[in-house]
C-alpha cells in the first residue's frame, strides 16, 4: 500500500528506448543541415574570441573602459572596471576571461535578437502571452543541467553547444521584459499616437520602444548575468575560459584556483551589472524628461 501504482520497469526501459533512439535517429537524418545552421555561429564565436585573445591586452583594456564609460558614464565604475580588470591579468586569467566574455557577448547578443521580437509579440496578443508564459516559466524554474542534455545529443560536444544552452537558459527575462516594459506603456501617450494618425508601426518604433527602453534594460542585465551563470555549467560540454577552470577545480578540490576563477567571473559579472544599470538609469531619465 505505500508504493504508488506505476509503469513495469520493462515497460518503462521499452518507453524510454523507443524515445531515445527515435530522437538519435531524427538528427542523425539531418546531421548535415544542423551543422550548416550552426556554421555562422560558429565562425562568430571563434572571430570573436580571437578578436578578444589575439589583440593586445591593453587595447582589449581599453576598449573596455570607453564601453562602460559610454554605458555609464560614470567614473567611479571605470575605475572600478580597471581595478578588476587589472586584478584579472595579474592572476593569469586574462585570456581565459576573453574567451568567457566572448562567449557571453554572442550568447546576450543571440538572447536580445531572439528576445526581443518574441517580447514584442507577446505584448501585442494576449493569446500569444498566454501560450507563452507557461513556456517561459518551465524554462526559468528547470535545472540549468537539463539544457545540456538535448543540446548535446543534437549538437555534440564544443563551443557553440555550451553557447546554444547559455541562449536557452538566459532568454526568459528579455522576452519577459521586452513583454512587461511595452505593456506598461502609459495608454494616453499610445492614445494620443492614435489621434495623430500613427500606425501600428510608427506606435512600436516612435513611442513603445522608447518609453519601454529602460525596463528592456533590465531585461538585457538579467540576461547577461543568467549567461554568466550558466557558463560553468556550459562548461560541461566543452566550453572553454573561466568555466573550464571552475569544473577543474571542483572535480580536483584546488581551493586557489577554483576561488580566482570566480573572482574573475564576479568581477565580469559586476562591471556588466552596473554598466547596464547606470545606462538603464539614464535612458529613464531621458524617458521622463521627454514625457514631461
């Protein structure tokens, strides 16, 4: 009586054959148009990465702070963004770091194209948002491990599997906010756009968009920090840089190494976090200023 009726184990060892081996053999039939659809990403990623190992480091350093200077505008997180980075080449982690903020950069880039369309379209049908939602929120509570399974059987082993999964697991907030920011759009501005005659178009790109710009910021900070997240966990199937290290020094119990590597990942996580909320802050205030 204390055991809940289920499957024979012959039963489910059949099921789970049948599934697993009928999955293998669908990508398997069609090896050849996976491999040329991930060919581009691929070629991406490895430009970029050599972009960011190849070129020297006090260029890449520099190229650095003029971003989160842009971003920010903000000299106590450029110089905090210095003092990191500086902290990072004289551990010996500067190439590794590049190869993680490679990756990071496509996986955040793929995430916002993919992103925000779908958190557009979410915003325009209410039906689309209901399908959707549930969809969202099974990819927010799963285990970010279970991202590695399907990845790998179709993918295999390497750099753009760990980037595919990273996009799978960080996506969920930019299409969120996306959703979320263009909803909260004040209706008398979106009427007033209606009675001088705006379409559908000019509403999204003249007044949606920019008045939802700063919450579709904090949905591109919360993508970048889920992708740095999941790069340990990427690197799993072969994704190399700071995640690598990581996994090594779990699996060997080296406490100064694994301790480095998530300096390092803090760090990179830290200098994005604020570079985006300082610019989000912005864009709010230029926001409001031009509503008023």
């Amino acid at each position: 009586m204390c055991e809940f009726p289920s499957l024979s184990n012959t039963t489910l060892r059949h099921m789970r054959m049948g599934i697993d081996d009928g999955f293998r053999g669908l990508v398997r039939a069609y090896s050849d148009q996976i491999d040329a659809a991930t060919r581009p990403l691929q070629w991406f990623l490895n430009t970029l990465e050599n972009a960011f190992t190849n070129t020297p480091w006090f260029i890449v350093l520099a190229l650095i702070l003029v971003v989160v200077w842009l971003g920010s505008r903000n000299i106590k997180i450029v110089f905090g963004s210095l003092i990191g980075l500086f902290l990072i080449g004289v551990f010996g982690l500067w190439e590794d770091t590049m190869t993680t903020l490679a990756m990071v950069t496509v996986a955040t880039m793929i995430a916002i194209v993919l992103g925000l369309p779908i958190g557009i379209l979410m915003a325009r049908s209410d039906r689309f948002q209901s399908f959707l939602t549930p969809t969202l929120d099974v990819m927010q509570t799963m285990p970010s491990f279970v991202y590695l399974i399907p990845v790998v059987v179709i993918f295999g082993i390497g750099k753009v599997p760990g980037v595919i999964a990273v996009v799978i697991y960080a996506i969920p907030p930019m299409i969120r906010l996306t959703n979320l920011g263009i909803r909260l759009v004040d209706k008398e501005v979106i009427e007033a756009a209606d009675a001088f005659g705006a379409s559908s178009r000019q509403k999204l790109w003249g007044v949606q968009l920019p008045l939802s710009l700063p919450t579709i910021m904090a949905g591109v900070n919360q993508t970048i920090m889920m992708a740095l997240a999941m790069v340990v966990v990427a690197s799993m199937v072969g994704v190399g840089g700071l995640g690598k290290n990581v996994l090594q020094a779990i699996n060997n119990q080296f406490f100064t190494i694994g301790f480095l590597n998530g300096f390092a990942l803090v760090a990179i996580a830290i200098i994005f976090d604020r570079t985006s909320q300082a610019f989000g802050k912005r864009l709010q205030k230029h926001s409001e200023a031009g509503h008023d």
